[in-house]
C-alpha cells in the first residue's frame, strides 16, 4: 500500500513539474509550431560520434564542425561494419579529428557493442533503442550513461529529452527543485506534451533558449 501511495505521490510530482516547466516555456516564448530539433542522421558514424563527443564539450564549436566533417568526408562509414574496419586500420584518431584517449576508446567501445550486437545500420539502431532492455546494456559502457542514451534515441528520431546542464538549468530557471535525472527526463517529456509540441523540439527548444539568453551573439540552432 506505501509503495503504490509513492507511486501516486511521485506520478503527481512529476504531473506539477511539468506544469510549471510549460508555464514557464509560454513565459519565455515558446511556440505549438516550434519545430527545431536535433537533426537525424541516418550513418552510424556520425551518430556515435556525436553522441561520445558531445559530453563535456562544447557543441557548435567542437562536436558540430566534427560531425560535419564525418558526414562530408566519410559518407562511407555509415554502418557498423565499416566502422570497425576503420578501428582495425587505427584510424580513429583521424576520423573523429581528436587525440584524447578518452574518447577514442569510448567511441570503438561502443562501436564494437554495436557490431557485435546485430546493429550495423541506423535503423538497425532505432529499432534496438525502443526497447529498454537494450538501453540497460547500453548504460553498462564506460562514459554512457542516461543522457548518451536519450541523446542517441533524439539522434535516430525517437522522441525523447536528454537531461543536460541546459535542461537542469532550465528547470532551475522555472523553480523545479528535484535533480534526479529520470524525475526530471519525465517531467520535460510530459512538459512537451502538454504544449503539444515533439519532445525533440522542446528538448532542442530549451538547448537553444538557454544558449542564446547566455551569449546573444550566439543563435546555433541544431
């Protein structure tokens, strides 16, 4: 009987939440025709890369022009298969255009649980990441954790929000005191929903608000 009263008392919570995070998203503008969002890529490269980059750094001016440098200039390495080639030949390095270890080891990790995996294609990756038990073995890589998963599904079209430093701060913008990822991760996608508007746009809609308020000059939209 407790249990099923936190159940309630916690579903409620996240149902406030999400009202105060809309409230405030109307405050500042938001619109039902929103419709900028992160873009979906259909090359396994891109969206691995994209995804291991993008924590801790920079986007527009660091992960972005890397990203779009792979799209341009490695079009062929859009599946598993040939990324892992790539691995063997120890080209890595030279295909993300970065010499940190770090990173590079997290990106052939997840690479070969990709391969070995039965998921060469982008397709291959959405249909996997619908299902929650692929995104637990996910979450058992070094460096991937919740908001990497949530990113990825974004990066392959499935409707999600990825609880970043933006995300936080716009919750604490609007009064939302939890810091809990999977409260806070509910509570967005629910605010999305009440504002009819895709909870990739929203997601994307609060990154771009946040980064143009703290730096006018900047108006990166994904």
């Amino acid at each position: 009987m407790k249990t099923n009263l936190k159940t309630i008392e916690y579903a409620v919570d996240i149902l406030k939440s999400a009202r105060q995070l809309a409230d405030y998203a109307i405050e500042l503008g938001v619109s039902q025709e929103e419709r900028v969002h992160r873009p979906v890529y259909d090359h396994m490269g891109a969206i691995l890369a994209d995804s291991i980059l993008q924590a801790g750094l920079n986007y527009a001016s660091v992960v972005k022009p890397r990203v779009e440098f792979i799209l341009n200039s490695h079009s062929e390495k859009r599946t598993s298969s040939t990324l892992i080639e790539m691995i063997d030949n120890q080209q890595t390095a030279d295909f993300l255009n970065w010499s940190h270890t770090t990173k590079i080891n997290r990106f052939e990790s997840i690479v070969r649980f990709m391969y070995s995996n039965d998921v060469n294609t982008s397709a291959d990756l959405r249909e996997k990441l619908e299902l929650d038990s692929f995104g637990v073995e996910l979450l058992e890589l070094d460096g991937v954790g919740p908001k990497t998963v949530d990113y990825m599904k974004c990066l392959v079209g499935i409707d999600s929000v990825a609880v970043d430093r933006h995300i936080r701060t716009f919750a604490q913008e609007a009064g939302i005191v939890q810091k809990d990822y999977e409260f806070l991760h509910k509570s967005f996608c629910s605010a999305a929903d009440l504002l009819s508007i895709s909870r990739r746009s929203f997601d994307s809609w609060v990154w771009s608000t946040l980064a143009t308020s703290k730096n006018p000059q900047q108006s990166f939209i994904f």
